[in-house]
C-alpha cells in the first residue's frame, strides 16, 4: 500500500529538514505543503527529498492539509497522513498509525495523546486540565463523539475515506470539521497512542475560541 | 425646520458625489441606481416626517420617528455587516481554491 504523508509547514525552516529526513524512509512520499512561507521552507523540504507544493500566499493550515491531500489523491496514495512540520510529532509512531488501516480494522486513524502516559507527560498544565476535558465534552455531550484526543493533527485515512470526506475550513477549525465528516460518513474510526514532544503551548484559549466562531460561520454561510 | 434643511443639504451632497462617481465611472450603473434610491428615500423620509411621527405613534412606539428611523438604519446596518461577512467568506474560500489550483499546477 502506497502510503503519503502530508505537512503543512509555514516558515519551518528550523524543523522541517529534520522532520522530512526522519519520515522519508518510513513512506512512499514525503509532500511539504508550503502555506506561502517568506524563508527556506520549501527549497529545504525540496532538497530534503519531499514533493514540495507552494501557496503562494498564507491560507491555513486546512487550506494546506487539503492541498496535500488532493495531491495525495491524484498520485496514487493508498492511505494519507497528516502531521505536523514542527517537530512535535514522532516518526516512529507512523507505523503505528497505518497499521488499522493496513489490516482493514479501520479507515481513519487518530494518534492520541492520551492512550499512553508517554503521550502526553509534557503537555502543558492549562491545556492538559482545562481546554482538552472541555473540548472532549463538547464533542461527547452535543455531537455524540466519543475521541480521547479530538484536536490531534497527527491522522491516518485510507484514500476512500479522504475521498469522502470534505473539509471546508482553512484555519484550524479544520480539526474539529473532520471529525464531524468522519461521524456524517460512518467511516470506521480508531485510535492509537502517539508521543508528542511540546515546543510551545500550541493552540491558545483565544484559538479555541475562533475555532468555535469559524465553525459556527460555516454553519451559517452552508 | 432648520434640522430637515440641514439634513436634505448633507444628502444632495451625497447625491452629487454619486452622481460624479457614476460620471467618472468609479461605479457600476448598479450600485448606482442602489445608492440613489437609498439617498432618495432618506429624502423623503426626512421631507414628511410629520406623517412618520404620527405613523409611528399609530403603531404604538413610544420614541418619534427620527427615533425609529434610527432604531431601523442600525438593524439595517447589521444585515449589511452580516451580508458583507457572508460575501467575505465567499471570497475567502475562493481565494484558496485559486491558491491551491496554482500549488498543484505549479509542483
């Protein structure tokens, strides 16, 4: 099975050598989506050996997960995976997550930080205690989602499934979107612990919140 | 009422700027005649506001009818916003469609 995976990378240039060096061996391709970056993201994804694609201004990082994925599509991927171009996420955890879809147990995978207490040792105190529990609540309690880590961005799907899900949101409100087309397809979910190794708190309160109001505008312009 | 003069002189101002912006082509024959009809009805809203006064009390408000006029223009205001939002979202979503076609055209 031709497996592809996609990172979205913007002004990565301290990470992205590295992380395309460390997951090259592991897939059959490696495509950068550079989000219109203004410093050496793209020629060093290039020269590190990944398909480097371009936006040519910043759209988000939907905008380039779903670039990648079309391209993914269109280049005969079998199974696609996101991750994340910072260095965050772990090389070795890519077996792990393709393995349910290899043997037909699922067709989206999600890597979790909360499966293994090796996942999420370093998480910080605010999000470990407050965002995350709040977060899983909202998508227990109103969209009957029952993930232990919803706002990963470390994914495996089988192409099928990234055929049939579609995901409008450019910004981060990408996360919670595809989970919700994964539900409105019926797709066969699971969930596999990943490591991740914290540079920065990520997602803020502030970007928590946006991602509710982008969500809610999505529902109100569709 | 001195009021009412001031406020039709403020709107045959706009009118005149319409009109030279329309002249100079700056706007579309469209948002021309929108613009027009708009100022033309503040107008005439101002000219009879005696009869809005009474129409107004008729239909049970407490405030005048400068007073509703305003309470209506912010309600319109806010529908506009919200159109200009949804238009903007429009735009934004084909913006990336546009990007993500050159990235793939490009690669």
């Amino acid at each position: 099975m031709k497996v592809f995976c996609v990172i979205p990378a913007f002004n990565e240039h301290k990470n992205i050598t590295a992380v395309v060096k460390e997951i090259k061996s592991l897939v059959d391709r490696v495509v950068v989506v550079d989000d219109g970056s203004t410093d050496q993201t793209y020629n060093l994804a290039k020269a590190g050996g990944a398909m480097a694609l371009k936006h040519i201004i910043n759209r988000g990082q939907g905008a380039a997960l779903r670039t990648g994925t079309e391209y993914s599509l269109a280049n005969g991927a079998d199974i696609i995976i996101h991750f994340d171009a910072d260095g965050q996420f772990s090389g070795q955890d890519i077996a792990k997550i393709t393995a349910p879809i290899k043997q037909g147990a699922a067709q989206v995978v999600y890597g979790s930080r909360f499966l293994d207490s090796r996942g999420n040792t370093a998480m910080p105190f605010f999000k470990k205690y407050f965002i995350m529990p709040l977060a899983k609540a909202v998508n227990r309690i109103f969209f009957q989602i029952n993930l232990t880590d919803p706002q990963s961005g470390f994914r495996a799907m089988s192409a099928e499934a990234a055929r049939q899900i579609s995901w409008q949101q450019d910004g981060m409100a990408h996360c919670s979107e595809i989970m919700f087309e994964v539900k409105k397809n019926k797709l066969q979910v699971a969930e596999v612990p990943i490591a991740v190794v914290y540079h920065n708190f990520g997602q803020s309160f502030f970007g928590g919140l946006k991602i509710i109001k982008d969500l809610l505008i999505a529902i109100i312009v569709n | 009422m001195p009021q009412q003069a001031i406020a039709l002189i403020i709107i045959a101002f706009f009118i005149a700027r319409l009109y030279w912006q329309k002249k100079k082509n700056h706007i579309g024959a469209n948002e021309f005649l929108f613009w027009l009809i708009f100022w033309l009805l503040a107008a005439g809203l101002i000219i009879f506001l005696k009869s809005i006064d009474k129409l107004v009390s008729e239909l049970g408000f407490s405030g005048s009818g400068i007073e509703v006029l305003l309470y209506l223009s912010v309600a319109i205001l806010f529908y506009f916003v919200f159109r200009l939002r949804l238009k903007f979202e429009k735009i934004e979503k084909d913006l990336t469609k546009i990007v993500k076609n050159i990235a793939l055209k490009d690669k």
